[in-house]
C-alpha cells in the first residue's frame, strides 16, 4: 500500500464524516427542526457540502490518485475497488463548481420546506418558482456531469443514483411495464375479493410499539437507529445511526405499518454494510437500484405474503383487540388489494409502476425543457389520466405529492421500479436455494433472509457494480421476468 493511497483513505473518511453529519442534518430538518431553523440550516447545509467539495477537489488529488493507481499492484481487491470508487467521486466532484454545489444547497434546502407549505394546501403556484430554481440548477448539475462523462444530461443524473443506469436500459423494461400492465390491472380488478374494512381508531403510540416489535423481529438494532415521524416517509442517518420514518393515521393501520418494513428494508442493508469499509467509498450502499431492491423484497416479496400476514395477525389482535378483520386471509385480501389510486406511496404493485413510468417521463421534459414547470399540474393529471384512468382532484394528490424533485433528486424515480424487479429477482434466487423459507417467516424467523442478504448483497459494499451483483446473486443480470412472474402469482392466480 503506498502512502498516496494512505492519504487518500484518510480523505475520504473526512469526506465520509461529514456527509453523516449532512444525513442527520436533513433527518432533524425533515422531523424535528421548527420552521424557523430553515435558513440557518440551509446555511449549515451548503457550508458542509462546499467543505466536502472541497476536499474532493483539493489540487493535489488528481496527482495523488495518479500516484495511487501507478502502485495499484501493492491493493488487494478491496482496496483497488476503494480506489476506483474514490477516482470516479473526484471526476464527478470536479465536473461541478463550488458555487454550484452551495446554490443547490441552499435551494433545495428552502425548497423543501416550501414544499410542506405548498402541499398542505394543494397550491403548486406556492411552490414554482423555488422549484423552477432547482430544476435550473438540476440541469446545469447535469450538463456539467455529462460534459464530463460523455453521457446526456438524463443518463448523467440517473448515473448519480446508480452507476452505470441508463435510459437504453429503462426504456425497454417500462414499455413492457407500460404495454402489459393495463391488461393485468383489468384482470385483477374483475377477480379480486374485497376484504373486510380495518376500520379504527388505532392509536398512534400503539401503532408506533407495533411497528418497532416488528423491526425488532426482522434484525433492526435499536441501540444503533431509531423510528420517528416526517411527512414523507424515509431511511436515512448512516450505518451505525440509522434513523428511519413513517407517518400515522389512526383511522387506518396498514399505511404505516407497511411504511415502517418498508424503511427497515432500507435499514437493513445500511446496517449490513461492511463493518470495516465504512469510512471508505467502497464501503457504502451500491446504488438506489439496489437499495430498493432490499426495501421493496421486505414490504412487497416478505411482508405482504400470506406467511408474514400470518405471523402479524396475533400482534395485531395483541396491540388494538380483537377484531375479524384482522384474520389472516381478510389481512391478505387487504395486503393485495388492487385499486387506481392517487398516491404512489400507497399504491399496490400492480399499479404503482404506472406512477414511476409517469415521473420517469416529466421529470425528463423538465430537465430537457419540453415541459414548462407552470403546465406541470396539467401535464400530471393527463398522463395519470392516459396511465391509471383516473385525474387527481388537486395538487396535492397529483403533483405535489412527492419531496423528490424539491430536493434535486431528478433521475432517482426509476429507481423504485427497477428496484421493484430487482426484488423480484432476488427473491426468486432466495427461495430457491432457502427451501424452507416460507416457513421461516410464518413463524417470524428471518434469520435465513437476513443471512443471504447479508451475505450476498449488504455485505459487497459498493465493490463491484448492480448487473454485477445480480448476476453473482441470481446467475443474471437484471431481468423483467420473475417480477412478472410474482405478480401473476399473486395477483392473478
């Protein structure tokens, strides 16, 4: 190991150091913070990511990974991925001028906290014009990363969330989406049995002890993360401070519940992390592909299975009393429950892909400029109309729904999707060389999960890249079929 490569490791931990501290800048900011914080910590914030800039950009970095690579035979595996990663971090981090990393910093920052406002009260005019500030500034993010990369714009931004993504690989898994969908959503909504109501109240607190039982049972270690509440659901903290979200509505149980195993998936894979490279590049989670590949198996492929709604069915009847509907089969029936809805947080997996297709596509004119930000309503409530039938009453339920393009994460949106069929995949590949696993999660054991996922999936850091991973994990690289094929089974059988 040479000593360039040393200074390169302890660079990055101060890079790493204070994106943690960024991390629970943005969970307080998103859960505690009074409204009157907003600037201050918009100041906080952009401080912080020009000093993480900054050393990403030192003027002897460049001549210190060339001095590291020319000794790249002294690695060892981990070490050569470490390096590559943080070669890839400079050339991103130097594509984008300082100024423009404190602007969107400060940006997104008041953006986000207009959004709350402007959602609130269905008004997306609240909100334009400090989001058509981010999307300017989206966009001159994007042409500067894909100058540097040869890429278009889009591909640059989706390059951000997952390495290597691209539009030539979206496009043709979306049309299928897009193209069989409609027929099975028709399928569904003439067979499916409607369940029994799950009618309230359910109080918040007792939602809230049921919720961490549950994360407690799936491997969450609360001495090392914590559950708390934000408008929009999310995971966020670092590896060994994982602080995960929901909301509650005690006139109903399953959004919330759903919420919290949705985000212990993500927590997981945080947890599982290398212990030993996580002060490092390579140490970190791999993409959001994958990270919502690990959130949507638990919800989706694990939580919404006829084994788990059985082992949930006593803790409910334990938590609010005992009530018919919270039989196993009616929980099913409630779990599968097929609907066109407004919201793509708690829409179905039959129709939620439909939402993501719909974001994949605006947020593509936007950046590109073919959509103007003031017929964004409009332009939402049409394509719902053209996807789903349905056209939302207001802004709230159409476009203001969503924190992401508030917060310039233009591009993360096919990530829940593509993440959606990674789970599939990854699933498929668990139950097969794990016989016993149904079983196991009937009886509220998931160690086997855990333990494969571990293994095969948090534990590989970001050292190798996603079409790789799978590939090592299932024997290929990401693929629509088992993801159809669960759905069928599921939902159409």
């Amino acid at each position: 190991m040479t000593r360039a490569y040393q200074t390169l490791e302890s660079r990055a931990k101060r890079i790493n150091d204070i994106h943690g501290a960024l991390a629970i800048l943005s969970w307080d900011a998103q859960t505690m913070m009074p409204k009157g914080g907003s600037e201050a910590r918009g100041e906080q914030v952009a401080t912080l990511s020009a000093m993480a800039h900054e050393i990403a950009t030192a003027d002897d970095l460049s001549d210190l990974l060339d001095e590291a690579e020319a000794g790249a035979s002294s690695l060892d595996a981990w070490q050569a991925a470490n390096l590559k990663k943080m070669r890839l971090a400079q050339r991103r981090a130097s594509a984008i001028d300082p100024a423009l990393v404190s602007s969107m910093a400060k940006a997104t920052n008041r953006a986000e906290m207009i959004w709350r406002e402007a959602r609130a009260n269905a008004d997306f005019s609240m909100l334009q014009s400090d989001l058509d500030e981010v999307i300017d500034l989206t966009r001159d993010k994007a042409e500067c990363l894909a100058s540097t990369f040869e890429l278009e714009p889009y591909d640059a931004l989706l390059d951000t969330f997952e390495l290597g993504l691209r539009r030539a690989t979206i496009d043709p898994l979306f049309q299928r989406l897009a193209e069989g969908l409609p027929d099975l959503l028709e399928r569904v909504l003439a067979a499916q049995v409607k369940p029994l109501p799950i009618v309230g109240p359910f109080p918040a607190a007792q939602q809230k002890a049921l919720g961490k039982k549950l994360m407690a049972a799936l491997g969450f270690d609360f001495e090392h993360g914590r559950l708390d509440e934000s408008q929009h659901p999310f995971c966020g903290g670092l590896p060994d401070d994982v602080r995960i979200t929901t909301r509650y509505d005690e006139a109903e149980v399953t959004s919330a519940l759903m919420g919290v195993l949705h985000e212990t998936g993500h927590a997981l894979y945080e947890a599982g992390l290398p212990k030993g490279w996580r002060s490092q590049p390579v140490g970190s989670s791999l993409g959001m592909v994958v990270h919502e590949s690990q959130s949507l198996l638990i919800e989706m492929q694990v939580c919404r299975s006829r084994g788990f709604l059985g082992f949930l069915s006593p803790h409910l009847t334990e938590t609010f009393g005992p009530r018919a509907a919270f039989d196993a089969d009616n929980l099913y029936r409630d779990a599968i429950w097929v609907e066109r809805g407004f919201i793509r947080v708690d829409a179905d997996e039959v129709t939620y892909p439909l939402h993501i297709i719909l974001r994949y596509r605006l947020e593509q004119a936007l950046l590109s400029g073919d959509l103007a930000l003031k017929d964004m309503p409009g332009a939402w409530n049409d394509g719902m109309q053209e996807l789903l039938g349905i056209a939302p009453p207001d802004d709230a339920k159409g476009c203001l729904q969503d924190i992401h393009w508030p917060g310039g994460a233009i591009g993360y949106f096919p990530c829940y999707t593509l993440g959606a069929i990674a789970a599939g995949q990854l699933f498929e590949a668990i139950s097969k060389t794990t016989p016993s696993l149904d079983e196991s999660i009937a009886r509220g054991d998931f160690s086997e999960l855990i333990s494969w996922l571990r293994s095969s999936i948090h534990e590989k850091g970001s050292k190798t890249d996603m079409q790789s991973l799978l590939s090592d994990a299932t024997g290929q690289q990401l693929t629509l079929d088992p993801y159809l094929a669960h759905l069928e089974r599921r939902y159409a059988a």
